[in-house]
C-alpha cells in the first residue's frame, strides 16, 4: 500500500526511539550507551563504578581490545580515573602509531593531561611594562600592584591641583 498509513494503521517504530522513551534519553546518549558493550568487562565495572565515564568509555569503545585490557590495568592497578578528555588524548596517540599502547605509554598520556591541567590553573606572573620602567626606584618586594597604586596617587593628586 502506498501513500501515508491513516490513524487507524500501525506504525513501525525504530527500537531506538522505543529506548530513548522508555529510558527518557537523547538518541546521541543512546548512541553512547549502546557502544558501551565494545568495552572489554574490566571497563564495562569501571564505568558503573564511575571511574570511567561514558563519554569516556563512549570514545575507548572504538579503540583496540589490547589498548583497552591496558586501560583497565591502569584503573586497577594504579587507581586513575579517565575522564574524557584523557580518552582522547589517548585516542589521539593511537592515530598514526599502527599498534596498541602499553600500560607505561597511558600513565604518561594521562600525567601529561594532568599536567596540562596544573599549568592551566596556575596564572603565570608576568610583569608588565609599568614593572619594568618603575621596578628600579623601588624597594625589591615591591609588587606591580602597589607600583601602579603609587602611579595612580600621584597621577590623581596632580589632576586635582
């Protein structure tokens, strides 16, 4: 029969929207969750236990069984979690490399991204153009701040004569 089925007809569902119902999630979590059964069990336990997020697990899903029995050893064995974006570090190191990563190689990757992290945090001090042309008259504690303080109370008392 062509044509549009009427109300009274049936209609053929997908058994993803049957899910993403039933379950109350977006076909893309869908998507994620159903990959979640290419992750060897070790990972599959580190996921329900939240040491492994499913993004995470959602990107390792996709990468070699070898690779992934050595995830896992890193969550057992050194107790790290992987969050996402230790999954695509890891996913980028694989690209172009024609073999699986060992267990040294992730803990590396995984220091790296956390490192990459601290330095994040951290604001790096950088003296501006007023440091250096003032710094010199005076005392060698002095910071940036209370020089341009010093600049400005004087600027300000000038404007007010």
């Amino acid at each position: 029969k062509a044509g549009r089925p009427n109300n009274a007809e049936q209609k053929a569902t997908d058994p993803m929207d049957t899910f993403c119902v039933l379950f109350g999630v977006k076909m893309t979590n869908a998507h994620r969750i159903m990959s979640l059964v290419n992750l060897i069990p070790v990972l599959q336990a580190a996921v329900d236990k939240k040491i492994l997020s499913i993004k995470a697990g959602y990107i390792i899903a996709g990468i070699d069984i070898q690779t992934q029995e050595a995830i896992g050893e890193v969550i057992s064995d050194e107790g790290m979690k992987v969050t996402e974006r230790d999954a695509k570090a890891i996913n980028l190191a694989l690209q172009g490399i024609g073999r699986s990563l060992t267990k040294a190689e992730i803990v590396a990757i995984l220091n790296n991204v956390l490192s990459d992290l601290e330095k994040e945090k951290v604001p790096v001090k950088v003296t501006g153009e007023i440091y250096r042309a003032f710094c010199s008259f005076y005392p060698p504690n002095t910071t940036e701040e209370q020089i341009r303080a010093d600049i400005l109370h004087i600027l300000d008392a000038r404007r007010k004569k």
